[in-house]
C-alpha cells in the first residue's frame, strides 16, 4: 500500500523540512510514502491540481476543520481497513489558506478534523505524518504508540 500526502503549497522552512523527512522515512517501514505538493491558484485550478494528484483505487481522507474527529487508535484502525480491503493509495489531503475545494471535499471517502483549531498547513502535515507514524506503530503493536 501507499501512503501519499497532497498538499497545497511547498514547505520550506529547513526545520519543518527535516522534521517531515524524518516521519515520511519512518512510514517508510510500513508504506511507500509519497508527498505531493501543490501549487496555489484559483478553486477550478486548486481542484483540478488534486484530481489530477489523487490516484484510482485511493481511499480519500481529506482533512477538514469541521471533519470528524478520530483518536489515534481510529486512523490506524483506517489505515488497517486499507491495508487489509487491499487498497492501493491511502490518500491524505491539505488544503491551502483557504483549506479544500469543496468538490474535492464532498468527493472524499471521509472528512477528518485534526483539530478543531484552524492550522497552518505545514503544522497540519507535520502534525499528519507523525498520526500516520503512530497509526502503523499501534496497528503492530510497536512501544512508540505507548
């Protein structure tokens, strides 16, 4: 399985970028990780970036402030439904300042709040991959999720 990340907008903050590198190399152990980033624009040019970025046979979270809200324990037993129903991409997406279109939105398998906070999209993708990190370490029982 895959695990890929779509996000609008490019880190570049070094610290930030190191710390992404770190959790993407950890799913890595567990997942093909891939990250997309996307380019800002206008809604039509936002939601043709993520058809286009969002693989056939994904499973589709897309991350929104008024998703619904999931422990820990609830995103690996997602991820465990993808890995088992044979899914090919779990899907993460991240909106830009204006978070997703909604067409992007409605379409996903599941809207997920990582806060009832409004994010900056680089704490909401660090924040992401490390629940993505967790998910996998709880699923096989690993101590770093204790």
């Amino acid at each position: 399985m895959k695990v890929r990340i779509v996000a609008v907008g490019k880190i570049k903050e070094k610290a930030t970028r190191e710390l992404l590198r770190d959790y993407y190399a950890r799913i890595d152990r567990y997942a093909r990780l891939e990250e997309v980033e996307l380019k800002d624009g206008t809604e039509d040019e936002v939601r043709e970036r993520f058809e286009r970025a969002i693989p056939d046979r994904s499973r589709v979270v897309a991350l929104e402030v008024l998703g619904q809200r999931w422990s820990s324990e609830q995103l690996a037993q997602h991820i465990g439904r993808c890995e088992g129903d044979g899914v090919q991409s779990a899907v993460f997406l991240i909106g830009g300042s204006y978070g997703l279109p909604p067409a992007i939105s409605k379409q996903a398998d599941v809207q997920l709040s990582l806060s009832a906070m409004t994010l900056p999209h680089r704490l909401a993708r660090l924040l992401l991959a490390e629940q993505v990190y967790r998910g996998f370490t709880i699923l096989r029982n690993e101590p770093y999720s204790h």
